[in-house]
C-alpha cells in the first residue's frame, strides 16, 4: 500500500464527511433531507445531475468496453450525449415549474401522482416498486465499481474493498441527505472532469502520436478504430441499440430530482450549458482512455488482464504518475463511484417513505419520515451490497440493467406527462407497467436479440400510453395539464 496514495484518499474522504456532518444541521426536516428545500444553484444542479449519472461507469465501466470493443462501443456516448441535452432542453424546466404547481411533489412519483390526480396512490406504488428494483442493480454497480478500486489500488481482497466502500457511501448519505449528496457531488464531478482531462492528455503525450498509437492497436483488428464496428458497413441493430442509451435520461429519478430541487427556475439555461460542455468533454476523455488504454498496454508491456479491462484508468494512472498526483485522479474513481449511489440510495428511500409510508399514513409525523428515509437507505443498501458480493460482477451489465429498466419504466410517461394533455392516469399506470415489464422480460428471454432492452421498453411503453389514454380518456387530468401550464 503507497503511504503517499493513502493519505490523499484519507483527506479527500475527511472532505466528504465534513460536508456530510455539516449537512446534517442542514437537514432537519423531511423536505430539505429529500429535496434541499429547492435551494440549489445552477453549479451544483448542474454537476450534481451529472455526476450522480455517470458514477463508476464513466471512469471504468465506459473505457473497459472501449479496450475490448473499439470505436463502436463509441455510439453509447454519443447517444447519452444527445440525451443529456434533450433532457436539460425540454424537460428542466417544464418539471421544476409542473412539480412545484403541483402540490409542491418533492419525488418523481409524486409528481406523477399529482399529475394525474391518483386519490388511490397507485402511481406511487407502482413507481416506487419500480425505483427499488433497478436502482438495487444500479446501486451495486457502484459499489462494485468502489470495490474493484480498493482492491487494485490498496490490494484489499475484494470483499474488505467492498465493506470499505459501502461504510463510506452509507456514512454521508445517512446523516446528511440531498443537500449532502449534492454539494458532494458538485465536489464529485470537479474532480472526474479534471481527472478525465489530465489522463488522456498524458497518455497520448507518452504514446507519440497517432499514426504510432494506429500500429500499436494493429493486435485489435482492422474494425478496431471504426465506428461501424465492422471492416465495411453499418451494424444498424447495434448502433440504434447503443444510441437508445439516450432515450433512458427523461426517466431517471436521480436526474429529473434535480431540476426539480433548483432554486430559481430560471438559471437552468446556464445549468444545460454547463452540463452539456461537463458531459461532452467527460463521455470524449473516457472513449480516449479506452482507445488509447489498449495502445498503452502494448506499448510498455503493463501486466494487465483483459478480463478485468474495468480496471485500465486504475492501471495507467499507477503506472504514469507519482504518488501525489496519482492518490488525487484516483480519488476522482471514488467520486464517480459515491456520487451515483448516494443519489440513487436517496431517490429510492425517499420513493419507500414519502410515496409509500406517507401516501398511506396521512398522519405520520415529519420527524418520523426524516427517520424512515434514514432506515430505508440502510435497507437498500444492504440489498444492494448482497448483489454486489459477487467479484465476476460487470460495472458496465450492472448498469445497463438497471439503466434499461429505469428508462423503459419511466422515460415515455414522463414526456407524456409534461407534455400531451391527453395522457390519462390510466394511461401513465400502464405505461409504466408495460415499459418496465419489457425491460424484466427481455433481460430474461431477449438478451441474445443484440437489442438493448431500453429500446423495446421504451417503444411499447409510448405506444401503450397512448391508446390507453386515447381509449379511456382523463378530463381531470387534463384540467391539471391546462393549469400547470398558466405557470410556464
């Protein structure tokens, strides 16, 4: 263990749990523990949103399968990226001013459940039901991804990784909640920006320049550097399935949580930008670290398994650079690991306590709802951590499973919701049902279709909200339409 590497990771951690401590005066009712009480600033909306999206996946997830696959690994960046923007473009702002109109909703459920006026609270069962699935999937993503870091950088054994891991994310995010979670993950995405920046930039500086990296990659194959991923034509099924990564942002209860929480409506212009520039130059460095990873381990010979090709950003970054400055990028892995599961444990627990607790015990007190959020996050994470034991687990299937899901559930009825006033509740209801349905049933019995499962979960949801909507229409719902937008 580098006495040098640890002592940076034991500062930048001892940040982390101030703000979390800090946070904790913060947060002494159940609005501000889920919502901050909608006080963010543009910065933190923006880097929050996104590093509580890309986690793990971004710095280890993302490269492993561009060292494997090559350039046509290539189109899931380009599809999330396109995503991103729609997401902040279209769907921001109409949320934050819906949500709040509505009943002032604190969660993505609640919202929907005001929207269509659901006096019986099924939206918010069926939704959080939903969120509990995919998100266990997606938060074990990041804690395997904080593991596999431990126990390359510190050669823990892969369950003390693991433990060491999950005791951090659950420290912080307990005691402090969403104010917390966001100004760590503000902490979070500066960090990941400037580590993807540095990285590739010297990798490239060492590897000389592109016609030599072109011979180091001649072992990959001649389809290696193309996006088609093939020596001639287009593989259209797997492009489409790639790009449909995009289609899952509109759903996202950790994202859409944030425009939802801004202050002022108004600066999320200047969050899009932000956001969009973070996420470009972030997914651009990440498809290099893998690329460029490949042509690196040739070069200088690194002892380096391609059945572990998660790890390359670790490997290079150990290889290249002193202790100091290794000890700060590695940390930045740490951050993209915490920043998404602290989200996603806190999205889920607030789905357990204010859209099911509270939705069927009108009475219970705040105080009371603060504390079972808290035990609700102990509970998933448990959850989480039980599938996350497995060392043969994928970041990268970890969370395409989860992200499939979450997006097929709940990406279609969120474009409806906002904007068809036709959408009926039962119309939502079904959608929901049959889009996160898709997603269960392909992952079992389509996964050698080479189709993402996003892409059928998505299209059946759409097209199931409609003809339920347009069969059995919903004037209520579409009174509560015609008055969320007098507030636009």
């Amino acid at each position: 263990m580098d006495f040098v590497v640890l002592i940076c990771f034991v500062v930048y951690l001892a940040l982390l749990l101030a703000v979390g401590v800090y946070s904790y005066t913060r947060s002494s009712t159940f609005s501000e523990y889920i919502l901050g009480g909608r006080g963010l600033g543009k910065w933190t909306t923006a880097l929050s949103a996104q590093a509580s999206d890309m986690s793990g996946w971004l710095l280890m997830g993302l490269p492993g399968a561009l060292y494997l696959s090559g350039l046509c690994e290539a189109w899931i960046a380009i599809g999330l990226g396109i995503g991103t923007y729609l997401n902040w473009r279209f769907i921001a702002y109409r949320l934050r001013v819906f949500s709040e109109s509505m009943d002032n909703a604190l969660t993505m459920p609640e919202y929907l459940s005001n929207r269509f006026n659901d006096k019986k609270n099924v939206l918010k069962t069926v939704t959080a039901i939903f969120i509990t699935i995919f998100f266990l999937l997606y938060t074990a993503s990041a804690i395997v991804a904080g593991a596999k870091l431990f126990s390359t950088v510190f050669n823990f054994t892969y369950l003390q990784a693991l433990l060491v891991g999950w005791a951090l994310i659950m420290f912080y995010t307990l005691i402090g909640g969403f104010f917390a979670v966001c100004w760590t993950d503000f902490i979070q995405g500066s960090l990941m920006f400037l580590a993807l920046l540095i990285v590739p930039a010297t990798m490239f500086v060492m590897l000389g320049n592109w016609s030599e990296i072109s011979t180091l990659l001649a072992d990959a194959g001649p389809s290696y550097l193309k996006f088609s991923g093939r020596e001639s034509g287009f593989d259209i099924k797997s492009i489409a399935s790639n790009l449909a990564w995009g289609l899952g942002y509109f759903g996202m209860p950790h994202i859409v949580v944030r425009f939802m929480a801004i202050k002022n409506p108004r600066e999320l212009k200047q969050s899009r930008i932000i956001a969009t520039i973070w996420v470009a130059v972030t997914l651009t460095a990440a498809i290099f670290v893998g690329i460029l990873g490949h042509a690196f381990v040739n070069k200088y010979g690194l002892d380096f398994s391609t059945g572990d090709a998660e790890s390359i950003f670790l490997v290079v970054i150990d290889y290249i650079f002193p202790s100091a400055i290794a000890g700060f990028l590695l940390a930045a892995v740490l951050s993209a690991t915490m920043s998404t599961a602290d989200s996603q444990l806190l999205v889920s627990a607030s789905s357990i306590s204010n859209d099911l607790v509270k939705s069927f015990n009108k009475n219970v007190s705040e105080k009371s709802l603060l504390w079972i959020s808290r035990l609700s996050v102990l509970a998933i994470a448990l959850l989480a951590l039980v599938i996350a034991l497995d060392p043969n687990n994928s970041v990268m299937n970890l969370v395409s499973n989860g992200w499939a899901g979450l997006g097929g559930a709940f990406s279609a009825v969120m474009l409806f919701s906002l904007f068809w006033r036709k959408t009926s509740f039962k119309g939502a209801v079904s959608g929901i049902i049959v889009g996160g349905g898709t997603v269960i049933l392909w992952l079992i019995f389509g996964a050698n279709t080479g189709i993402y499962a996003l892409l059928p979960g998505f299209i059946l949801s759409s097209l199931t909200i409609i003809a339920v909507s347009l069969l059995m229409p919903d004037k209520e719902a579409e009174k509560i339409f015609d008055n969320a937008i007098k507030n636009l």
